[in-house]
C-alpha cells in the first residue's frame, strides 16, 4: 500500500500550520465531538504541547498526526496512555497512513514504560472502528447515546490495547 516515502517522526512546532490544516479539513460529525476549530486556531497551545504528537509525512508533505498522552495526571494510571486524536489526509486515506501511526503510538507508549493504549471512538465511525481493530484494539465498553451529534444520539466505544503481551 504504501511506498518507502511514508515517515513517521516526532512533531515539531514548525508543523504547527500543516497540522491545524489537516485538522480543520478532516473536521466531521463522522468523527469530532467538539465545533471545528476556529482558523486562527493554534495546534500548540498551552493544553496542547508539542510532545504528544507524531506526524505522518508521505514524499516529504505532512498527510497525518496521531496524539496520544497518560489519560489524567495521576500517578496510578501512568502506565496507561490514551490516543487522542489522529487525523489523515483524505486524498492518502486508505493506503495504510492511519494504521502506520496507529502503531508508531503504540511504539512510543511501550518505550514511555506503558502497558496499555485506550482511545475513544464513536460508533458511527465505522472506518476508524476498523482500523483500530486492524491495530489488535478491542472494544472494552460502550456509553449509549453518549453524544448528540448534527440532531442524532451517537455511542462513544472504548477500545483498548494490552502492550505487554
């Protein structure tokens, strides 16, 4: 699917723009809970740093990010870590963008010490609910009608990784 062009690097502040842009492209009901954000918005700001996010750079233009950090600040679930936002290029969707960062965060967590990656997905949003299967997640919980989204009650699915096995 892909060729050797795909690679996957840590971000850094100068991809600020490149992100904000894919963010506000793939921006959906399919996908998004939150309004689209603003086009001023910053990727970085003071609640979201720069560390958390890898990006995804296919013949050297940025086509994806993926987030993922400890789900709270507490010390009891440092071993955990949540993947909170990830985001591909419409136009390279499908040739295995998604799923390369899918595991270069599961990658990052294992060597930031963690023995499990969750994220959070909603039900309707059968494309990503694939993906993360593809990755060895496995659904661990539903909350029904969770969100209202664009007039329709909408399942928030908990998948979840075991990264020690």
């Amino acid at each position: 699917m892909l060729n050797d062009d795909l690679t996957i690097r840590r971000a850094s502040t100068s991809d600020g723009p490149a992100l904000m842009a894919l963010e506000r492209a793939g921006w959906s009901w399919l996908s998004d809970v939150m309004p689209q954000r603003a086009e001023d918005a910053l990727m970085f700001d003071e609640r979201y740093g720069v560390e958390p996010f890898l990006v995804a750079e296919l013949a050297g233009r940025v086509v994806g990010y993926i987030r993922q950090i400890p789900p709270t600040p507490l010390a009891s679930n440092q071993h955990v870590r949540q993947i909170q936002g990830l985001r591909v290029s419409h136009d390279v969707r499908g040739r295995g963008v998604g799923q390369a960062l899918v595991e270069a965060a599961c990658l990052a967590a294992r060597a930031q010490g963690a023995r499990r990656i969750t994220l959070r997905v909603l039900g309707h949003n059968l494309p990503a609910r694939r993906l993360y299967e593809r990755c060895g997640f496995q659904v661990e919980g539903v909350l029904p009608e969770e969100f209202l989204l664009d007039g329709a009650y909408v399942d928030d699915v908990l998948m979840g990784l075991r990264l020690d096995d």
